[in-house]
C-alpha cells in the first residue's frame, strides 16, 4: 500500500469517524439515537446549502451541526421526558430528514461549490512515509483526528468523562451520587448531534463535495454498526472506520478491472462490513474472550448497561 | 369541549399539524398549498385508471405491514422487512423466468416462491438473534445489504436484459407471469392483501398463539417462566412476517413491474413501519392508514411532474405525521402520569 491510498483511506472515513465519535457518546451515556442515517443526509444538505449561500465553509459546517443537534435534542426529549421509544423515535426521525433533505435540497442539486482546503502540517507532514499519509490533509480531516482522540482522553481520563460512563452503566447509582442523569443524558445526546452534524458536512463539503439525493444513504446506518464494532471505545469504532473507508477505497480501485460487476462494488463494503460485525456480535465469537483472557480486552463489547432504559427517579 | 373531540383530540392534532407543515413546506417551494392537495387526490384517486393504479401500490405496503404487526408485537424490530421484500421478488422472477407452463400453474407459483423467499430471509435474521444474539435490527439490516446486492448481481450479470446489462432491470416477464387483471384492477392481489390483514388480526386476537406471542413481545422473561418456548416463537413471527413481506415482493415484481428492478422494493418495508406504527401495532387499522399513505406517495409523484417539486415531499407528510402521533401519545401518557403523580402526593399529603 502506497502513501497515497493511506490518505485516500483516511479522508474516506473522516465523515464516519466524526459520527460514530459522536453515537458513542450518546449512547455511553444511556441513549440511543437511530436517526443517524436522516441525521446526516439533513446535515450535509443543509452544510452545503448553507456554505454555498453564505459563501463560508465554516458556516456550512456550523449549520449542519445545529440541525443534528436539533434532531438530537428531539430524540432526547421523547424518551427522556416522554418516554417514548428511542428506537421508534429514532427511525421516523430518520426517514423524515431523509425525504427533507430531498425536498429542500432540491436547488441545490449539482451546484459547484468549493471545498475545505488541504494544507501540509508544517514538520509531521515531514516524517517519512506516514507524514505525507496522516498530516497532508484539511481541517475536516485533522478534525477528526482530534474529535476521536479528545473523546478518548474525555471518557477514559476525565471525572466528567467517567460520570457520562455512569450515567450510561448505572443511571441509580450515578443519581445516588448527586449525578443529574437526565439532564447529562440531554447533554450529551446533543453532543453527540453536534459531531454527527460533522459527518455531514464532511460529507457534502468534503469528501462528497457537493448534494445530491440520498447521497450518503446507508452511511448512518453503517455508523450505527460500527458503534457496536467497536464495543461503545472511540478508537476501536474508528478502527472499524478506516477498515470500511479500505473497503471503500478497494471497492473503488477494482471498478477498472470489473467493469462487469461495477454497480454492485459500491454495495459490497456495506456488505462485507455489516458480516464483520455480526462475526463479532455471534455468541461463539464472544466467548473467545472466556476462552483466551489476553483477548478480552480486544473482544469485549457489552454495551452500557443503561442503554434504552429511561432512568425514572421515584 | 365534548368529551367525543376531546378523546378524539390526540388522533387530530396530528393530522392538523402534519398539515400544516406540509402547507408550510408547500408555500416554501413557491407552490399553491391547494394546487397541489388537489393534485395529490386527482393524481391517486381522480380517476378508475389512477385508482386502480394507488390500489396496485397499496396491495405491497398493506402486506408488508400485516407481516410487521406479527413482529412487532413479538416485540421485534423487523429492519430486514426490505430484504425480505427484495428476496421474495427474486425468488418469484426465478419462477416466473424458468417455470414453464400457463397462468393457471405459474401466478399460484409465483406467489409460493415469493413466500418461500421472504420466509428464509425472515428466518435467516431471526436465526441470527435467536443462535447468535445479533439484535435482529443490525441482523436484519445486514441482510437488507446482502439482499441489495444480490438483486443487483442478478440484475446485471445472470439475468441481464439480452443484449444489454443496465440497472434498469431484467427482460419483462412473459405474459403468463404477468398478476391477472380485471379491466385496471387486480382483485388477486386486492384479495391476497385483504385477506392477510383479516388473517393477522384473527392470528393475534382469537388464537392461543396470538396470545402467547404477544406475552413473548411484552415480557419475554414472564413467557419464558410460563414455559413458552420464546425462541420457537421469534422463529415464527420472523418467519411469517418474511412470509407476508415475500408475497408483497411478488406483487411488486409481477403485478406492478413486471421485471426485476434493482428497486423492487420501493421502500415498502420501511414505509410500512411507519404505518404499523401510526396504527399502534395492531391489524385493525393498516388498510385505511395504507390507503392513506399510497394516495400520498402516488399523489406526490404527480406533484414532482405538475408542480416541479420533489415528491420527496409525500415522505416528510407521513414522516411528520407518524412523528406527531408519536409525539402526541407521548404528551398524553406524561400528563396521565404527572396527574397521577399528583394525586398520589395529595393523598399522602
């Protein structure tokens, strides 16, 4: 593998990385939001439509993040104060965005518009080989990188960090302690909107430049997997992340050598990804972590044991 | 306020408000609100043609739904609707391709593969969940992917149009396959629909296995403990809702296309979702609520050539409406809940 298909992979991911950052942390502490597919179809049309009439990307990227969260926030709302359930709320809030972001899209169909510029971080874009792979990208793209590592550092080595994981595992326990549950839950369900936001600007500004119908269809839903790929860690997720943006990358690499079968190699990554996870999620799978405890570390994937439940104080 | 509006008022706001974002969204895109409902009824139901023609998409969205009311109220998320859909296509194009024969033998044949379809795809998500705890969304949503691409493959390479190999679809079947019609309509497939719908309900109100299936949907601890067999019954109801889902494939395929398309499924599956939900997961109100939601999707295809608009707009009127419904009997069960809440304050008080 050559230096120029590492940064190809990388910038394919980018959107998902933002994405699955962010559904982890809605749903490490407690909540599941299903609309991610909608969610980022909605976002990378309005961050296109919104950069394009203002004439700022950064504007673009602004805007998207608000509808997410706004999406986000209604999720939240229903199960939190309504008790609804998520999963019901989540998919008709995915199907709605997605049909809405047709509808007004629609002038923005095929407009040229320009993109996030790359730039070369001056010194570790100097490092041999993976200097030019990992540091001669855009802002999206470093964006990432410090959205995924910043999750990391907040969950795992921060006191808020650590009262979002209770929140998520044990909401009883986390309020017994003096812990808002629900108003963390808000919280960090419209975080988690923010960063799917991104995914879709990354998208339509970036990697995807450009909107059109349904252009992203089918990347919400691979997100969501990944989420459980990589057992609720930001890192594993991303791991899981660049392994479909190679799958992506080769999908596109082999279309010359199988012109036959070009329209199904866009499909296969989603194909070959969805039977990964569900390779991970098989019983028999899991219990090589019983088998081989040095594995354990690497194939844990419980989810929070809060997930989907509403935590009622009474 | 009688109390008939005011038990009438969470099934009414929904549909006032649905509208009333759709005549916002209307004046948004430049467009005459009343133009446009005008040409959503005109373009459904103006005339026997039309009619005949929304009736057509009805049948497929009613029967996806009926299948879904089973899993859902075995308490499952049955994603993989759309695949079961596509599969029971596939499998009806391969008879309606290889069997030879008369309408008389091949129509009753096509119908059983697209059941045998649907049933094998239902059963393959439900397997899943049951021997490998996949939770049957992402189960069934792997499966809508590999459905996807088979439907693709076939399309393109095996049973590639002769002469050209093109995503728009596989020769047309021969007119033996073809869902015998009467004048425009096709009482076959109206009767296949109706009848499902009469047996689901009867399924999940008059029999024992109803009734076990609905405890294994709303406790599946509780059923286990009572000695049901609660995997045997996840079985089944992905079983049938595949199979039903299957049929609503065939429909699609020979009675409304004709050939394999890579779209075959025309998003029914998840449409019918929504409407299982806005009908509270029982059979009783699909067909009307379907009905419903097929005059607006034809309507709104209308509307995208009249009015240059994009028929996306009939998918954010049932999204917004379910959404509302939702929404609605959420904001009834809180005030339920804080009234109580209350009361039981004052009496401890």
């Amino acid at each position: 593998m050559d230096t120029a298909t590492i940064a190809s992979i990388i910038a394919a991911a980018t959107p998902l990385v933002y994405a699955v950052v962010g559904e982890t942390i809605t749903e490490k502490a407690g909540v599941v939001n299903l609309s991610l597919d909608g969610s980022i179809l909605l976002s990378a049309m309005t961050g296109f439509a919104a950069a394009t009439v203002s004439g700022s990307i950064l504007v673009g990227f602004l805007a998207a993040m608000l509808v997410s969260m706004a999406i986000a926030a209604l999720v939240a709302f229903a199960s939190i104060k309504l008790r609804l359930d998520q999963i019901a709320v989540g998919f008709v809030l995915t199907l709605l965005a997605a049909d809405l972001s047709s509808f007004l899209g629609d002038d923005f169909v095929g407009r040229a518009a320009e993109g996030v510029q790359a730039f070369d971080i001056p010194l570790l874009s100097g490092i041999p080989f993976f200097g030019q792979a990992l540091f001669s990208h855009n802002l999206s793209v470093y964006g990432s990188f410090v959205a995924l590592i910043g999750a990391y550092v907040f969950l795992y080595r921060t006191r808020r960090g650590l009262e979002l994981q209770g929140v998520g595992e044990r909401p009883e326990a986390a309020f017994a302690r003096g812990l808002n549950v629900n108003r963390l839950r808000y919280i960090y369900t419209i975080v988690g909107g923010a960063f799917v936001g991104l995914a879709g600007a990354a998208f339509s500004l970036d990697v995807k430049l450009g909107w059109r119908e349904g252009m992203t269809r089918n990347f919400g839903w691979i997100a969501l997997a990944i989420v459980i790929f990589g057992g609720w860690n930001p890192v594993r997720a991303a791991i899981g992340c660049y392994l479909f943006g190679a799958l992506q990358v080769l999908a596109l690499n082999l279309q010359p050598t199988f012109p036959g079968i070009s329209q199904i190699l866009p499909i296969l990554p989603f194909v070959l990804m969805i039977l990964m996870l569900v390779l991970v999620y098989l019983d028999w799978f899991r219990r090589l972590g019983d088998r081989y405890p040095a594995w354990r570390r690497i194939l844990a994937s419980d989810p929070p044991s809060g997930l989907g439940r509403v935590f009622v104080r009474d | 306020m009688t109390d008939r509006l005011r038990r009438l008022t969470p099934a009414l706001l929904p549909i006032a408000l649905a509208l009333l974002v759709s005549i916002v969204l209307l004046l948004l895109a430049g467009a005459n609100p009343f133009e446009a409902f005008e040409l959503i009824y005109s373009g459904s139901l103006g005339n026997t043609e039309k009619l005949a023609n929304t009736l057509l998409t009805w049948v497929p969205l009613v029967l996806a739904a009926a299948g879904l009311v089973i899993t859902f109220q075995a308490g499952l998320w049955n994603i993989g609707v759309e695949g079961q859909i596509i599969m029971g296509a596939v499998t009806a194009t391969w008879v309606a391709r290889e069997i030879p024969g008369p309408a008389a033998v091949v129509i009753p044949t096509t119908l059983l593969a697209g059941v045998i379809g649907g049933l094998i795809w239902g059963l393959l998500a439900a397997a899943l969940k049951v021997y490998g705890k996949v939770n049957e969304i992402f189960g069934g949503l792997g499966l809508d992917f590999v459905a996807t691409g088979i439907v693709v493959y076939l399309v393109i390479g095996p049973w590639k149009r002769t002469g050209v190999a093109s995503t728009s679809g596989t020769d047309v079947f021969r007119d033996e396959a073809w869902l015998p019609t009467v004048g425009d309509f096709s009482p076959l497939a109206i009767g296949v629909a109706l009848a499902a719908v009469v047996g689901v309900y009867y399924l999940m109100r008059g029999t024992l296995f109803g009734l076990r299936l609905k405890a294994v949907g709303r406790n599946p601890k509780s059923a286990y403990l009572l000695g049901i067999n609660t995997n045997r019954y996840v079985l089944i109801a992905m079983g049938l809702g595949g199979a039903l889902a299957g049929i609503a494939g065939t429909v699609q395929a020979t009675g409304f296309q004709h050939k394999l398309v890579p779209s075959i499924s025309g998003g029914y599956g998840f449409l019918g979702i929504l409407v299982v939900m806005l009908a509270a997961y029982r059979a009783v109100w699909i067909a009307p609520i379907a009905l419903f939601f097929v005059v607006i999707s034809v309507g709104s295809t209308q509307l995208s050539m009249r009015l240059k608009l994009d028929s996306a707009l009939g998918g954010v009127l049932q999204g917004v409406l379910v959404l509302f419904a939702l929404l609605a009997s959420g904001a009834h069960l809180y005030r339920t809940r804080t009234r109580n809440q209350a009361t039981t304050v004052e009496a401890e008080g």
